[in-house]
C-alpha cells in the first residue's frame, strides 16, 4: 500500500525521530542509504549500507539485523532515507519477518523529506 506524504511535519514525533536518525546515518557514513527502526518498546537501531566484498546489506536489511541481534521481536515502524523510489522487495521482506505486513515504511529522500509510506505487506 503507498500513501503520499510530502512533509515531514504532518509526522509523528516518534516516526520523525527515526527519519531524522536515517538520515545522519547515511551523512555519517558516507553510504547510499540510512535507515533506523523502532521496536516493540520502543527502541531505535540505526544504520547505513553494508558493502564488504564478502558482505551486502542494505542500510534497512542491516538494521532490522541489528534490532533482531538485540533482542526484538516485533517492529512498530521503519525509515529509509535513499534516493531510490521505493524500498526493494528484500527490505520489505526483512521488516515483514519481524514486524507483520502492517509495519510502515517511511521513504525519505536525502533531505528528508517523507515522500511515501508503504506497509511491509
């Protein structure tokens, strides 16, 4: 399901946090994307993309590992800042395993803005 969203603003103070914690990942880290989740209790794992020769994740793939690494065992929301449309099938994947098919995913692009919300499902 996509929903437009076209302002950060109209966010949730929580759903914002997270695009902002994104966003300072893939700036941090120099990579193509940054991505963070919230979980069940409210938790926040933040990443960027992976690329070793020997290792390839996406900054989301990477922190849905992160929060699974740690203990979760169910996501309330995702955030991804990237330059891409929209989130792969493998980053969906990934949050559907551990969030069900209602967990929103926050698209942002580099400056942050929420330009679509898609669900896992």
């Amino acid at each position: 399901m996509l929903r437009g969203m076209t302002e950060t603003s109209g966010l949730d103070p929580e759903d914002r946090k997270i695009v902002t914690l994104a966003r300072s990942a893939r700036a941090r880290n120099s990579v193509p994307e940054g991505a963070a989740v919230r979980d069940e209790t409210g938790r926040t794992y933040v990443a960027g993309t992976v690329a070793l020769d020997s290792l390839r994740l996406s900054a989301l793939q990477t922190a849905v590992a992160m929060a699974v690494a740690s203990g979760a065992t169910s996501l309330e929301a995702a955030a991804v800042v990237t330059e891409a449309d929209t989130a792969p099938e493998a980053d969906r994947a990934a949050v559907r395993d551990l969030g069900g098919t209602g967990t929103p995913i926050l698209l942002a692009g580099p400056d942050g803005a929420v330009h679509t919300t898609l669900t896992a499902g």
